[in-house]
C-alpha cells in the first residue's frame, strides 16, 4: 500500500509537468468511455434490467394465432374463455387499442393518448400509483367505468403537478371521469399511455367472436413455465375451435415473455450501436498507448536509474501501469460528466424509438460499469508502453548522454505506427459503416410509398358517443366538416378516413365466392374506409374503373346502420347482412393476387364472413405498415361504412401552399361545429413519414456520430504522436 501510495504521489508530480500531455489523454478517454457510458446506461435500461414490475418473470404477453403467419390481438370473448378455463396462471388482465381522446376541463379541449383497461390491470403488474389509488374491483362494469388515472407526464403538463388533482372530474370525448389517480414518473406501459379508463368487460361491449380488437397479458402460477402455459392455452383454443368454427377456426394461442416482447426489435440495434461505440473506445486506448508509448521512450533514462538503484522490472511496471490507470480513472470521470449530460437529453425526450420501461438514469451498474471501463482501459492502453520502457538493455541509457537521440524507430518504432494504423483504420471502418447506413436511410427516405406527399396535412377527430352516437349523426358531422373546408380558400381537397398511409391499419379475410384457394383464404388483407377525394388528396392513382359516388356512400351508410343495430342484438343472427352489399375500391397488388390476369371490376368478395362486396375500381399501391415493409393487398370502402364504429376518424387535406399555415382556419372550423373538439395530432405528411424512420435515424444519427468522433481521436491522436516525436528529437535535428 505505502508503494501503491507513492505511485499516486508521483503521478501528480508528472501531471504538474505535463499539463498538456494529461489533458490531451484524459479529453480523449472522456470521449470514448462517455459515450460507452451512455450507450450502456439504455442497454442497462431495456435490456438489462428486470421490468419495474412485481416479480416481473411471471409476466407474459398473450397473443391469438390466425391461418395467416404471426401473433394477433384478442377477440374479446376468447378471452373471456381463456380467462375462465385456464389451469397455469395466476391472472389474466385485458387492454385496449391506443385511442385519442378530446379532454376538456383544465383550459382549451386537448387530445390524449388513452387506453381502456380490465380493472386488475395494475394488480396483475404489480405496480402503485403516485397519488390515489388504481381501479377497484367492479369498476370495469357500466355504470361504474367513469373514473380515470393520469399518467405524471400528463399531470404536470395539464394540471402543473397540482396534488389536489385527485376527486375532480375531467371529460374524455364529452363524458365525465372523475381522476383517482396518478402513476409515478416511471411507469410507462402501454408506451406512451396518458391516461388509463377502465374497459366495459360485459360481452355485450367486447364483440364478436373473429373481432380481435384487444391485447392481453398475465401472470403465471409460481413455477409454472412459458412452455406449460402455451400447452394449456392450445388445449383451450383448439377447443374453442371445435365449439365455434366459423368464427375460430385455425385460431391458436402464443405466449411470450413480456420483456422479450418489449424489447425484441430494440435489442440488435442497441448492440450495432455498442460494438460501434466500443471500437470509438478502442481508437481512444490507442491514441493514449501511442502517447504513453513516445512518453515511454523519453523516460528511459529514469527508468534506467530507477532499475540501477534496485528496482526490479515488475516493481516499475506497476508504476507505470498505476499511472496509465489513474490517467483512465481521470477520463473515466469526465466520461461520466458527458454521460450524465446524454442521460438528461433522453429523460427530456418526449417521445424515443425505444421501449423506455425503465427509465434511462446513471445508477450502480452504471456506474460500476464506468469504473470497470476506466480500469480496464488503463490497463489495456498501459501494458505495452510498460513492457516496451523497461524491456533489457537499459545499462545503455547509463552510458549514454543526458539528452535523448532518436535514429531509427526500430522495435518501438514498428509498435506505435502499427497503432497509428489500427486507429485509423478502425476509424474509417466506422465511416464507411456509417456512410452505407445514410445512403441506405437517403434510398429508403425517398422510396416509393404510392402517394404525393408534398402539401398535404393529416389530423384526427374523434366524435363523443354522448353526441354522435349513430352513424347518422357522425356522418351529418363529417359532411358538414368537409363541406367547410372544401369551401376554403387555399385548400384545393379535403377528405376523411379510418387510416392513412405508413401507419398500420385493420386488416381481415375475404372469401371469393365459388373459389377456395389457400393462397387467400389464409391471407390477410388491409382495409381502408375513404371520401371519395381521398385519392386525389394523395394522389393515388385510379388505374381502372371508377371512384366511389354519392350513390356508393349512401349504401354504405345504410349498412352501417345495420351492422350498429345487429351488433346491439344479444343473439346475433349469422345471415343479418345478407340482403346488403357494398362496394369496393381495391390496389392493384389485391386484383393480381385474387384475380391474376382477369379484369376486377365488377367482381365479388366476402368480408366478416357475410357481407358481399363488388370492386369498382382499381388504384395504385400504398405502402400501409412503414416504409420498409412492402406493399399488401388492400381494399377502400366507402367512408360512411366506418361509421358503425367508435374511434377517431383521419381529415385529410390538400393545400395550395405549407400546410401547417392553414392549421388556425381549420380549427376554427372544427370549433365551429363543436367547441369541445380537439384537433388531434396535426402532422404534414412529411412529419409522418419522418416518424416511421425515427428509429433508423436515431440509429444512422448516432453510428455517423461515433464515426466522426473516432475519425476525430485518430487525428488527434495522429497529430498528439507527431508533436511528441518532433519535441522529442529536437537535439538530433
């Protein structure tokens, strides 16, 4: 200890002669273990870290299985049986779809991210609210559904963390809730969920059988594994499937992990972005070797005297190695100040392209992690300039004079430019890395989705059933809405539908009279509900036949009357719908997948197992899931036919000039018809499919800065050894 002590000692009479030297050292490693610090404080966050739930193991994630590859949501009675008639859990908890709602009671009507839950949904996560309590027993009945739970983010943005919060009553879509709750600043689940209302759990309310509309999780029983929980679930649904074969057939069950299931697409990128980091790291170790190393060879002579006065070769090189450690641990120190600064930017993130269930924060792994770095480090850039100052032959350093000369590099000299090279060849290796991966977001950014982007502006309505309760009523809402804004100068196409490009949507099977192909019998197809100038709002293209008519609209209308009346039948009958009909618009991947080589047009299909729809016409393909995934098979409707159903509907409007410019006018115009209505979610086009890259531009954003940062430690490192060299060999030149 009393030689470990002298070393420290003496490491600080060195730094008070070679300021520079230990500045240039400790910037660069404070660079690189900062940015592996930060990295690795997500990773510890979503991939490390159990779940902040109770006994967060148990937790699975429950999905259907169709005909079609894949995992599916839940039909509402299914899971009912399943809840009831299962052996190996503990408790099943079911939620909604995100659903944006219009709240009122605090200031101007605001738009809310919020989800329906089973009364048990905290419980079964084993989790406490902040401020009040969760949802009571019974409170998923109607009646008793009108309260509601804040998320904290919510709270303190709506209500300025006003602790009285608890007891008032806010509206949700014109109904009145009253607040029991908030949830701690941690709890984020399902992602990015403002507020939480309880779900109707009545039969009556949750649909039909072939509906899957909801997702589920559950606790399982103690020592009860994922594989005895999946066999117990089969059994059931293949009993469901004998029992209900219209409506179940060939539907299956999976169960997952819950934390597999959160983090499975953000664990390969996350591990890309730490080898990246880690080779940053790597240019820093050899930036701060070569410097060691040139150092190395000007203290030759003391080291030479040191080992004439009895100091044995491993006694010096723990000298040696104790600086280079204390000189990490120094950078270490700046890397966590850097690290720290990172950590705060995401916490102040609004929205990331990660499953943020824990929160990102510099705890003990973290930090423990930055001291195994920093140790780690030291040794690793330390060893070989150690070895190389005291390797034999030091008498000759006795013999010489005091001034250093430096001729031919020889063994020491092949080492450092060996360095030299290494780090700028990882450096660009990174930078190529980094290249490919802009030209690959450049392509994909302006890859083909089918529409005009340019102009175009997207938002959300969503009608209160307290007022619009009949597709009549919301109907005469839209018509009127759309009606106004086509009137408007500089909007040259206003339209309204259930989804818009890049971002998901409803899906289902068809069948096609007099054919059973399996190729589409297990083949799910998209489903779009449209105005009739929703095409010519994107500027898809109508390759054959025609657009939908008034005519059209209105039938699809008195269907949706129907199916809102036969869907409030307890006993529905199978053939309801068999006298009605729709029409159709479908893409032209649809009409060559169903119809290869035949014209469409006026052909017919089956939706839900009942309706008959005749196509009319024939557009351009759309990409629906994101701009990576390629384009499906799809068919529009007419946009009244949606209105059966709850939910918030798109407006889509066409402007003569920047779109956001005409946001005021049209909320005047919402206004206008409806005071408590909250234009939701106001994006350009562009902004949306900016969004559905977020992920890879966060991804290509960070990797082409570790490329620029390690291109950076290389030439410093470059010029760093350089300097040292021309100092070093003054007396010689």
């Amino acid at each position: 200890m009393q030689d470990i002590f002298r070393d420290v000692i003496y490491f600080f009479r060195m730094l008070a002669k070679s300021p520079g030297f230990f500045a240039v050292a400790v910037f660069t490693l404070a660079l690189g273990i900062g940015a592996n610090t930060a990295i690795f404080s997500v990773i510890n966050s979503v991939l490390l870290r159990p779940l902040p739930f109770h006994d967060p193991d148990r937790l699975v994630r429950l999905f259907e299985t169709e005909a079609a590859p894949g995992m599916y949501p839940f039909a509402g009675p299914d899971y009912l049986d399943w809840q009831e008639q299962n052996q190996t859990f503990e408790a099943m908890s079911l939620f909604s779809w995100f659903r944006r709602c219009n709240v009122s009671g605090a200031g101007e009507p605001q738009s809310a991210l919020a989800v329906s839950t089973q009364a048990n949904f905290f419980r079964v996560l084993g989790v406490q609210p902040l401020l009040g309590r969760t949802f009571a027993g019974g409170e998923d009945r109607a009646g008793k559904d009108r309260v509601a739970i804040l998320s904290f983010g919510f709270w303190q943005r709506q209500f300025g963390g006003d602790r009285g919060i608890l007891n008032r009553s806010i509206e949700l879509n014109s109904e009145t809730y009253t607040v029991i709750g908030v949830m701690p600043s941690w709890f984020n689940y399902p992602r990015n969920t403002e507020i939480w209302i309880p779900l109707d759990m009545s039969l009556q309310n949750l649909g039909p059988r072939g509906s899957h509309s909801y997702q589920a999780f559950g606790r399982l029983k103690a020592d009860v594994t994922l594989s005895q929980a999946q066999a117990d679930l089969a059994v059931i649904a293949k009993r469901l499937e004998q029992q209900y074969p219209n409506s179940n057939e060939k539907i299956g069950a999976a169960v997952v992990s819950m934390k597999a299931q959160l983090t499975s697409y953000a664990r390969e990128p996350l591990l890309i972005l730490l080898g990246a980091v880690s080779l940053v790291l790597l240019v820093a170790c050899a930036n701060v070797a070569n410097l060691l190393l040139i150092r190395a060879g000007g203290r030759r002579r003391e080291i030479a005297v040191r080992s004439a006065l009895g100091a044995g070769r491993r006694r010096v090189i723990r000298q040696l190695l104790t600086e280079s450690v204390l000189l990490s641990l120094a950078g270490a120190a700046g890397g966590l100040a850097s690290a720290w600064w990172c950590v705060r930017l995401l916490q102040s993130a609004r929205a990331l392209p990660i499953p943020l269930v824990n929160p990102v924060r510099i705890d003990l792994p973290v930090l423990l992690f930055t001291l195994v770095a920093g140790v780690l480090t030291g040794l690793l850039f330390g060893i070989a300039p150690a070895l190389q100052a005291t390797r034999t032959g030091l008498i000759d350093e006795l013999k010489s004079s005091g001034v250093p000369v430096l001729g031919p590099a020889g063994r020491r000299g092949r080492l450092r430019d060996a360095i030299v090279v290494a780090e700028i060849a990882v450096s660009l290796a990174l930078l190529v890395g980094a290249g490919l991966l802009l030209r690959t977001f450049h392509k994909v950014r302006h890859a083909e989705i089918g529409i005009e982007s340019q102009n175009v502006l997207t938002m959300g309505i969503s009608l209160p059933d307290t007022k619009y309760g009949t597709p009549v009523a919301r109907r005469q809402f839209f018509d009127r809405l759309l009606a106004r804004l086509r009137s408007a100068p500089s909007i040259q196409v206003a339209s309204a539908s259930t989804l818009i490009p890049l971002e998901g949507g409803s899906n289902g099977y068809i069948t096609v009279p007099g054919r059973d192909d399996g190729a589409i019998k297990n083949q799910l197809f998209e489903y779009n509900y449209v105005t009739q100038d929703y095409f010519r709002a994107f500027g898809i293209p109508l390759l054959r036949g025609r657009n939908f008519s008034s005519r059209d609209e209105d039938q699809a209308a008195q269907v949706a009357v129907k199916i809102s009346e036969v869907f409030s039948t307890p006993n529905r009958p199978a053939d309801a719908l068999k006298d009605h009909s729709w029409t159709a618009i479908i893409n032209r991947s649809m009409a060559n997948l169903v119809w290869p080589n035949q014209d469409p047009i006026g052909r017919t299909f089956v939706i839900g197992g009942a309706l008959p729809v005749t196509v009319i016409g024939v557009v351009g393909d759309v990409k629906v899931w994101g701009i990576r995934r390629g384009g499906a098979p799809q068919a529009y409707f007419p946009f009244p036919g949606a209105l059966a159903g709850r939910g918030s509907r798109q407006l889509v409007v066409k402007t003569a000039g920047p779109p956001m410019m005409l946001l005021g006018a049209i909320r005047s115009h919402v206004n206008a018809l409806d005071p408590t209505l909250a234009v939701i979610l106001p994006r350009t086009m562009e902004d949306v499919i900016s969004d559905g890259m977020s992920d890879t531009s966060l991804q290509t954003w960070l990797l082409s800065v570790f490329a620029a940062l390690a291109v950076l430690l290389a030439s410093v490192g470059l010029y760093s050894v350089m300097a040292f060299l021309v100092s070093q060999r003054r007396h010689e030149i």
